[in-house]
C-alpha cells in the first residue's frame, strides 16, 4: 500500500466560474475525480487526464452509498493517486467532505481541503437577496432541512423564534413544515424567496411570504435543488428593482425634454 492523497474541492453553487483558482489546480492535479450531482460536469474539462467517476447523491436515488464512497476514495488513494473529491458549494457546509477526509487519514494519507463558495449565500446573492443587511438583518441561520434521520431539524424551530435571516439547504420537501413553524410565531407576513438551480442557466426564483409561498411554488412547479431564504432582506431584490425602474424612467423623462 502507497500513501496517496485525499483534496476535498469545494466546486461553488452551480456557475463554472465561481469555482476557486485553487480549486482548478487541484483537478489539474488530480489522478482520479469523485464528483457529486450538484457539479457541473463542463469542470471536468480542467482534469482531462483524471479517471472520472460520478458518485452523486440525489433524494431516493443513490448511485454510491457514503460507505461505498469512503470505501472508493481509500481504494484509489491506496495506489498512491491523488483524489480530488469534487463537491458543490463549500465541502464544509452539509457536504460531509469532514467525513471523508477523517476516513482516509485513518488510513494513512494526507489529506486537504479547498473551500468553495457556499451556496448559502451565494445564490441568495445571485437574485440580489443579501443575507445581512443594516436595519433588517444583523446575522443569518444556515440550516439543513433535512438530517439524517429524514427529519425536519428541530433548529429550524429555534430560527423562526429569531429575528435573523433564515438559510435553509435541501428543505423543499419539508417546505409545508417549515412554513408552519413560522406562522405559529406569527409571521406570516416575513418575505420569503425560493431559487432553484441557483447561478445556473436554469435558475428560477418564486417570491411571496410565509403565508403565501407554497402557493407560489405550486404554481411556478418550483423544485429541488432549490434554497430557502426567509427574512425581510428578501424584499431588497424589489428595492433594487424599483430604483432601477425609477432611474430608467427618469432617465426618459429628461431626454424627452431636451
């Protein structure tokens, strides 16, 4: 057995361009790439000498259990090969890449992240929605929707209390839940946006309030991979869009004049 090397790579929220330079050096540098569902295959591009093996992870359907996954990474990593594991967003945030680098050094071989723009705050960012904002937000929840007993996580409870903004990853199926925690605080007026396939060509936002966005999301046929944003920072995509507005009419009503 040679010790090989394990570099988790956080690949970004879904654009190709906003994955780390660090990042394209790893695949660059990488004998054998383990990548997720939630990547975008166009990366692969940077590690055209690298055995490529798709290992994703989607609700129901799994192609390689963690077990299996662990298990494949030590396998190669046994022939002293580097492995890139290929991760969407940060590998840090509900990645498991902790996980996985903790079962390889157990086996002797070094191990390394680079971290990845986590779609936490990036797509939210991508429709304009910052996650703090003077005067509506002073901090922000990120949480997963899901744990691994298939339950709604008893912290989401604990955000509605809040007044922070509230992040939650991989909650679409736990949606009417969510929502329910929240009215019982009574706030069923606070802004809240979906945004599916966030940075990507497909992404699709539906925007409404705690009362009304499952009905948003019936209507727009609204899906995962999709994120949560839950706060009244939701309402500054439409300020931005209202100042534009105001500016371009504006704008048209002093050319006329001239």
């Amino acid at each position: 057995m040679r010790s090989g090397k394990l570099t988790v790579v956080g690949a970004g929220p879904g654009d190709v361009d906003l994955i780390t330079l660090k990042g394209i050096k790893a695949l660059q540098n990488a004998d054998v790439v383990l990548f997720d569902a939630l990547v975008d295959q166009e990366l692969l591009e940077y590690a055209p000498q690298a055995e490529q093996i798709f290992v994703g992870k989607r609700k129901g359907c799994y192609r390689y259990q963690q077990e299996q996954i662990n298990e494949l990474i030590v396998q190669r990593a046994n022939l002293g090969l580097h492995v890139v594991r290929l991760k969407g967003g940060d590998p840090f945030v509900f990645g498991r890449g902790a996980e996985e680098m903790e079962y390889a050094a157990q086996y002797g071989h070094e191990v390394a992240v680079v971290p990845g723009i986590s779609s936490s705050v990036s797509v939210p960012a991508s429709q304009n929605i910052p996650v703090t904002k003077r005067g509506a937000s002073e901090s922000f929840w990120v949480i997963t929707g899901t744990t691994k007993e298939h339950k709604l996580s008893n912290d989401v409870a604990l955000a509605a209390k809040s007044s922070a903004t509230v992040v939650i990853l991989m909650g679409m199926s736990k949606l009417g839940e969510i929502m329910k925690l929240f009215r019982q605080e009574g706030k069923q007026q606070v802004p809240v946006a979906i945004i599916q396939n966030g940075t990507t060509s497909q992404e699709r936002v539906g925007i409404g309030t705690v009362a009304s966005i499952e009905d948003t999301v019936r209507e727009q046929k609204l899906a995962n991979p999709a994120i949560i944003v839950i706060g009244e920072v939701v309402q500054h995509r439409q300020q931005i869009l209202d100042i534009q507005k105001a500016y371009q009419e504006k704008g048209k009503e002093l050319f006329e004049k001239v």
